[in-house]
C-alpha cells in the first residue's frame, strides 16, 4: 500500500526539469498522488546522484538517449 514505499521520479535535465515543469509533468500523467514525489536539482548534485545510482545518459537531437532504470533503496 502507499504507507509501505514511495516513488521519487528525478528530472535529470538540470536545465529544463525545474520544480514546476516536474509539476506539471506529473500532473500530464495522473501521478499526482501520496508516495509519489517527482524532483529535480542543480548540475553538480544532480551528477553526483546519478554517478552514484549508475544512471547514464547522454544528449542526442531529440534531448536525451538513456535507459529506464529503477532503483530500489532500503
């Protein structure tokens, strides 16, 4: 049930993925919900959390070439 995980959906697009674009994102989709929080952050963080999640992803002509990836943390 919602109390027993949460969801956290990162925009790694540092210059596009601000909080209100991520807002607006989530709402597009109906994942406006309890347990589910859709983020973003500055360059130098941002690279930190994907260095350290093993998230890769590089800029192509249509913005971005990566994998979906999930990442369970306990």
């Amino acid at each position: 049930g919602p109390d027993n995980f949460a969801v956290l959906t990162v925009g790694f697009d540092t210059a596009n993925d601000t909080p209100a674009r991520m807002h607006h994102y989530a709402r597009e989709r109906g994942a406006i919900m309890p347990g589910w929080t859709f983020a973003s952050a500055d360059a130098a963080t941002m690279a930190k959390l994907m260095r350290d999640v093993g998230f890769t992803y590089k800029a192509s002509s249509k913005g971005f070439d990566h994998l979906i990836q999930t990442t369970v943390i306990d």
